[in-house]
C-alpha cells in the first residue's frame, strides 16, 4: 500500500456538477483536511476531510470572441458583449492620437465581425 493513503477517514463533498459522485468519473476541485484523526483509551475517530469542486478549465464563465492588439470583447452569460481595454504601455514614441484611433477601428472591427455573427 502507499504510504500516503488514508484508509480510513470521513469525506464530504460538495459537488457542482453531479447531485452524488459517479463511480470512475474525475472531479477537479480542492481537498481540505478540517479535523485529525482522534486516537485515545475511549475514542477512537477518524480523520474528516472536504471536497470542493471547482469548475473545469475549459469552462470559462466569460469566453474571449475577440483578442486584438488594443482590445479583447468577452461575452457574458447573458449574451452581451463587454469590451476589456488592454494595459497602455507609454513608452518614449508613445502617441496618443494613434493609440486612440488603434482602439476605435479594432472596437469597431471587433463589433462589426461579431453582430454580423449573430444575424
């Protein structure tokens, strides 16, 4: 046997995607230790661990539609569109008129591609 293995224990978890776990299936999620094993003369307990599922990685809450130099658009649950202004770098050659119509011809390029999809 592994010497990091505890045969014996109580476990509690709490799931996001199935109502009780499926024999074979994988959870990805955190595993938490909240109380020792109690060894003594008239108790003998064992230790109680938590799962905690977490959401998969492949399953982003807000996926990225757009991803440009300027500018990425992720698309809420709801289905609305949220433009996110990537950091500026002002460095020595930095011109902010440039910068300024950068942003406004990717926005305007990002919505055009993606109102188009969605008719």
């Amino acid at each position: 046997m592994y010497s990091n293995t505890d045969l014996g224990c109580d476990l509690k978890a709490n799931l996001q995607s199935d109502r009780r776990m499926k024999q074979g299936k994988d959870y990805q999620g955190v595993l938490r230790l909240d109380e020792e094993a109690v060894v003594d003369e008239r108790l003998c307990r064992d230790p109680h661990y938590t799962f905690v599922e977490v959401l998969p990685w492949d399953m982003k809450r807000n996926p990225c539609v757009y991803r440009g130099k300027f500018l990425s658009v992720t698309r809420r649950d709801d289905g609305s569109l949220r433009p996110n202004v990537k950091p500026v770098r002002m460095e020595a050659d930095f011109n902010i008129d440039a910068y300024a119509i950068g942003v406004c011809n990717e926005l305007r390029q990002a919505l055009k591609g993606l109102v188009e999809e969605g008719e």
